[in-house]
C-alpha cells in the first residue's frame, strides 16, 4: 500500500507556494498603485503623460524627480540607459549622487532650426540637499577641449527654477565643443573668453540670460579678399559700380537693419538673446537678429538655412570681417549684393529699375521705400503692383530712424510719404 503522506505534503507545499505567490503579487498591485497614486498629479501641478506599456497617465513632474533621486531608485537605475530625444543617458548612482552620460548627445533649439547641435560628450553631475532643491555641473568635452557648466535648480509644485552660471571660458573651447564639425574647424583661430549667467523656468521655457564677452577676435577665415570682390553679374548696373553710394539709401539702410551699425563689433548680444527668446515659442513668427556684418556673411559665405552650424559660422565671419574690411566696406559691399526682387540685385541697379535714378541720387522717402523692400521683396513687390499701394507706417519707421537728418529734411519727407509712389 503506498503512503498517502508525501503526496499531501507536497499538495500542501504547493498550495503554500500558491498563496505566497498571490501574495506577493497582491503587494506588487498594491504598491504600483500606491505608486501611481503618489505619481497622480493635483490640477495645476507640474504633469506629464507616462507611457508604460499599453496604459498612459498622467504623472507628476515633481513626484517622479522625487522618486528617481531617493536612494531607494539607486537599485533600479544603475547602470541603466534612459532614452531620450537629446540621447542615450548611461546612469549611475551612489546615495544622494547622481551621475549620467551622454555620447555622442544632441540638442534640439526650436531657433536655430530642425537640425539639432551635436556634442561629443556630454557628462551631468547633480546631488540633492533635500527632496526639492538639487545643485551640480554638466560639462560637454571635445577632445582635450571642456566646458563646464555649474547648475542649482529649485522643484516647486508648477514647475522649476534653473540657475546656470559658466565661468570665463576661453573662445577656443567654446569653438571646439560648439563647432568641431564646421568646414572651417581647421583653420580659424579665435581668442577672448565668454563667462555667463542665466536663470530658467519650467515648463514655461522662460528664461534669462547675461553673457559677457571678453576680446573676442576671429582670424584665419580669409575675408580680406572682400576687399576687391567683382559683383557677379546679376549685381552689375553699369560702369559706375566701383563708386560707393553715398546719399540718402546708405543711411536708410542702417536706420532699416542695423541701428547701432557703427558701434557694434559686428554681432549685438542682446539682440540675438531677445531674438532667440522669441523664437522658442512654437506659435511665434521667426524674429531676427542679425547685424548688416552677419548678413553680409550670410550673403557672401554661408548662405541661409536655418541651423546652430550656420548661425556659429556667420558670427565668426562678422568679426573677422569687422577687423579686415571695417565698416565702409562692408556697408558698401552690403548695398552692391543685397537681393531686391524680381531677380534684381545690388542697391544701384535697384534703384534704376524702380526708380529710374543712379542709388546715389534718391531723395529721403525714395530711399526709405526702397530699404523697405529687403525683408521681402517680392511679396512687397507684388502688393505695389496688385494694390498700386506701399507699406507706409514702414517707410515712416525707417525716416524717422535716418540719421543724419535736419528737423526740416524730416518734416518734408514725413509730409511727402502721404502721397509717394515710386
């Protein structure tokens, strides 16, 4: 007769191993909805969507900060990889430090276009005091070349308040982190140093910043050859295109595109700053910044699409430009290459074919219309020729910043701006 006994024991270790299991399983449902409870965010609280397999949620920003940074997460994000739209994050973590890194690592600037900048190396470094307030460094490396960027952020129920601050960094690095792949890497030589605070907010995406750059100078880029450029065809009116235009279309033009053209070194910080904050916002219309020197730049040298490399590339030849052709020149070679629509292009062969008249030899208000004409040329064109009508409230925008003119000179041509046509 065989012993019933092992049977019911290993019956009854069995069911004992079931009950442990479903256990077990009921403390692993009861602490992810715990989790996910404590994730839940209140109505105006800092919240994103989680995607965990096929359910979503939304989660609070600040709970999930809280949760990833408690010594308890250590476990589960060593060594571990988070995956995300700047790169690959390899995590490692040791009490109340947290360290990630990023190579190669890429960010995205809505400013400057769909293609994003490119760092080779990217290493974050952050620690928390308390559960809300974190302080640490990031540095982004190009070969023997670092920048070193220190941070402390405050977590606040709506969001977070960044504060950044980079100490006087030389030009050199900056290049060779920001610009290693430029066609022009090998060549250019830079010096000066740039230090910088800023402070930040998000979700908001606000944020401020105070550069200050110290003799910065550019060479090695070969811009002396501008000194005697031929025009290409398209640009030629005739057997005057050697004498300068002087008149009254030289100062409109600076009074149109670059008021402060006589002082600046050949960019305006805080233009491009103003600039690239307006731009962040998705709905905004694309606001410029560029000097009459970058735009020559972009004219002669780098053409004009929007990306970080074009933007770096028409700095650096501003400034060289600035030191090896000075302001006559480049206000000259601006005004022989500027596209004026229609397939016309230079400012003396412009103001023939509209005008009927060397450049040199239009009055106040014909030279504020025809400055008008380079933010979009052919669209104001057309608007002349569909309405027999100009954008008035712009002509008088750019009189009123010509300089230099008389009270009398201004009073005239506001006057005759009521009436003109071309």
């Amino acid at each position: 007769m065989i012993d019933p006994r092992p049977r019911l024991l290993l019956e009854r270790l069995l069911r004992g191993l079931a009950w442990v299991m479903l256990a077990a399983l009921a403390c692993a449902v009861a602490l992810a909805l715990l989790a996910l409870q404590a994730l839940q965010p209140e109505a105006d609280e800092w919240q994103i969507r989680l995607r965990i397999g096929p359910w979503q949620r939304e989660a609070s920003v600040p709970a999930l900060i809280r949760w990833a940074t408690h010594p308890l997460a250590a476990p589960l994000l060593e060594g571990g990889t988070l995956h995300t739209r700047w790169g690959d994050w390899r995590v490692q973590r040791a009490g109340a430090r947290f360290e990630a890194l990023c190579a190669p690592c890429r960010m995205q600037i809505a400013a400057l276009g769909p293609a994003p900048l490119q760092v080779s190396n990217a290493h974050l470094l952050a620690r928390h005091s308390d559960a809300n307030r974190f302080a640490g460094t990031l540095t982004l490396t190009q070969a023997d070349r670092r920048i070193e960027i220190a941070f402390d952020a405050q977590l606040q129920r709506r969001g977070a308040e960044l504060r950044l601050s980079m100490p006087a960094t030389p030009m050199v690095a900056l290049l060779s982190v920001f610009g290693h792949d430029l066609p022009e890497a090998s060549t250019v030589q830079v010096t000066g140093s740039l230090t910088l605070v800023a402070e930040a907010r998000w979700p908001e995406g606000t944020w401020q910043a105070r550069p200050l750059i110290h003799d910065f100078t550019v060479s090695g880029l070969g811009t002396e050859r501008l000194m005697a450029a031929q025009l290409p065809p398209a640009c030629r009116a005739g057997a005057g295109d050697a004498a300068p235009i002087t008149g009254w279309l030289p100062r409109a033009l600076v009074a149109a595109e670059d008021a402060h053209f006589w002082e600046h070194p050949g960019y305006e910080v805080d233009s491009l700053l103003a600039a690239a904050a307006h731009n962040q916002h998705a709905d905004a219309s694309l606001r410029g910044a560029s000097t009459l020197t970058q735009q020559l730049a972009k004219l002669t040298v780098t053409g004009d699409d929007r990306s970080v490399a074009r933007k770096l590339r028409e700095l650096l030849y501003a400034v060289e430009m600035e030191r090896t052709l000075g302001k006559a020149r480049i206000l000259q070679l601006y005004l022989a290459l500027a596209p004026w629509g229609d397939g016309v292009c230079g400012a003396e062969r412009a103001a023939q074919v509209y005008l009927g008249k060397s450049a040199s030899k239009v009055g106040p208000v014909s030279a504020a219309w025809l400055v008008s004409l380079l933010r979009n040329p052919d669209a104001q064109l057309r608007h002349y020729d569909e309405a027999n009508e100009i954008d008035r409230e712009r002509v008088r925008q750019i009189l009123a910043g010509m300089r230099p003119m008389t009270a009398a000179q201004r009073a005239l041509a506001n006057e005759q701006v009521q009436e003109w046509l071309p």
